[in-house]
C-alpha cells in the first residue's frame, strides 16, 4: 500500500487529500471516496479505515472539505453544506480521472455529518457503486431533538447573529463544536467532548471552533429525505446508543432504502472509531466493500 498527497480542485479552490494505492495495481481497482464529519479532517482517524480499504485491494481517496484541515478555504471553519457536497462530487470527478482506477467501480464511505453527504451526494449520481455511511447524519431536527431545547435555543441565538453580521463581518463567529448535552455547543451529547478530544490528538489541524451560522443550515437538512433515489447499494453501519445522530432516523432512512445492508452495534457514537468495535465495524464494511467492488 503506497499513500501519497494530492489535491483537486472544488469551485476553484483546492481540497487536500490522500490517496492510498493498493499493492496489486496490475489492472484497474475500485476506488473508495472518504469523507469525515462536523469539524473534523481526514487525520482523525480516517487513516485507520483507509488503510484496511487499501490492503483489501481498493485504492482510497480521503479529502479534507475546504475550510477546514490543509484544504483551502476562507474563513476558516466555515460549515457550509453546499460547499461540502461539492467537494464529494469535486473528489469524485477527480477520482474517475485517475490512472488506475476503474471509473465504474467508485463507492463513497462517510461518517457522521460525512454520511449524510455521502447519501445526498449518491442520490445525483446514479453510476456510483457503492455507498457505506457510519452513524450517519439523516436528520437535522432529530440531531437537534437530541441535543435538547437548552442546547438548540443558545446555539440559535450566537446563529442568528452571527447570519445577521455576515454580509458586514467575514470571520464567523464561532461556537463550541462539542459540549456536555443543554451546552452551547454545535454538538451537545455527554460523551462529545472526550470524543472530540480522542479523535483530535491524531491532528494538528484540528479546531474545537466552527462557523455559528452553519446550525441553520444543520437544522433543515435531512439527508434522508433522499434515500429513496439511491439505486446502488448501501451499507449502513448504526451505533444503537448514539446521543448525536440518533440510531432511530437511520434505521428509518435504511428501511426506505431499496437495497440495504444493515448492522447495528451496542456502543455509543464515538465508540466506534477504536477497539473491539472498530475492528467489528471495518471487517462487516470491508466484506459489504468486497462484495460489492470485488476488487
């Protein structure tokens, strides 16, 4: 397995990447698009799946949205959906260009925030292969719903502000991107902060900061709503104790997905990324990928 440092282009501006290439590159391979959740870059723990991908046979692309990590981008820490959607379809165009890779053959692979991209971004494009989304994000209002009212009427309010202020002031102003649940914070759950703070010692590049106007945008969004265009198939991976994109919604989403892969684990949000659980989740997404891309 060789990774090497890239970049592609998004609206004009770059998007940071890495780009694993599997050992047997005798004849075109697959190619999996990874894409990280609220705030985070492709050094939090992305490194750790990609690397199964790839000795599996699939080359891996992993990018960091623009705004955030080395990708380009100002202000920095800007959420902005739109912008981040168009960086998966941006990564993708990018990868079916690539020597190679089979440009039939690409899946996209989210968690998160990153799932819920995943999904809105394959219900445009029907010739993609695969899907896989890791406790992914369906629905704003239910993530809202579970964060609690204290939680969703502070962060309204530094939004409202801070929307108010944009055309007048460039910089955002920031938010707590994790806190204890009723805390101002983008993602208010008991177990955020140390979850956040894991998954940060792996980067440097890492704020706990991010856009206040981006909660209205998170708010109205519902990823699910489009799960009914996908064609290709789509693992889902759900933590069933998930305090920030709670594992009901996703059930739901997968129940009206017309070919769906479903497991569940007993563990929390975070959870998932270490341990037991890791090694549980990345082998049931490898066998699904396998199937799927037979690399």
């Amino acid at each position: 397995m060789d990774r090497g440092d890239v970049s592609f282009t998004s609206e004009g501006e770059l998007c940071a990447a890495w780009l694993y290439r599997s050992d047997d590159s005798t004849r075109p391979r697959p190619l999996i698009v990874m894409g990280h959740g609220l705030g985070g870059n492709r050094e939090m723990q992305l490194d750790a799946y990609a690397q199964r991908f790839a000795a599996a046979g699939m080359h891996v692309l992993a990018f960091d949205y623009r705004h955030f990590g080395a990708s380009d981008g100002q202000p920095r820490q800007l959420v902005d959906l739109g912008k981040q959607r168009a960086d998966w379809a941006a990564a993708v165009r990018y990868a079916r260009t690539l020597p190679g890779v089979d440009s039939t053959r690409i899946a996209l692979w989210g968690t998160a925030l990153g799932g819920g991209h995943a999904l809105a971004v394959a219900a445009d494009d029907p010739y993609l292969a695969a899907v896989v989304v890791q406790c992914p994000f369906t629905s704003g209002l239910r993530a809202a719903l579970a964060k609690g009212p204290s939680s969703v009427l502070k962060v309204g309010m530094v939004a409202s502000l801070d929307a108010l202020l944009a055309p007048m002031r460039r910089k955002p102003i920031g938010v707590a991107l994790a806190g204890e649940r009723g805390k101002c914070a983008m993602v208010s759950a008991a177990d955020a902060p140390a979850g956040y703070q894991r998954m940060a010692t792996a980067s440097m590049l890492f704020d706990t900061v991010v856009s206040a106007r981006s909660g209205f945008g998170l708010l109205f969004d519902a990823p699910a709503r489009k799960v009914r265009q996908l064609k290709m198939p789509v693992f889902y991976a759900i933590c069933e104790h998930d305090t920030v994109h709670p594992a009901g919604p996703a059930r739901a989403a997968a129940a009206h997905t017309r070919n769906a892969t479903v497991r569940q684990y007993p563990v929390g949000h975070f959870d998932i990324y270490y341990g037991e659980t890791f090694e549980t989740a990345v082998a049931d997404q490898l066998e699904f990928l396998v199937s799927v891309l037979r690399p």
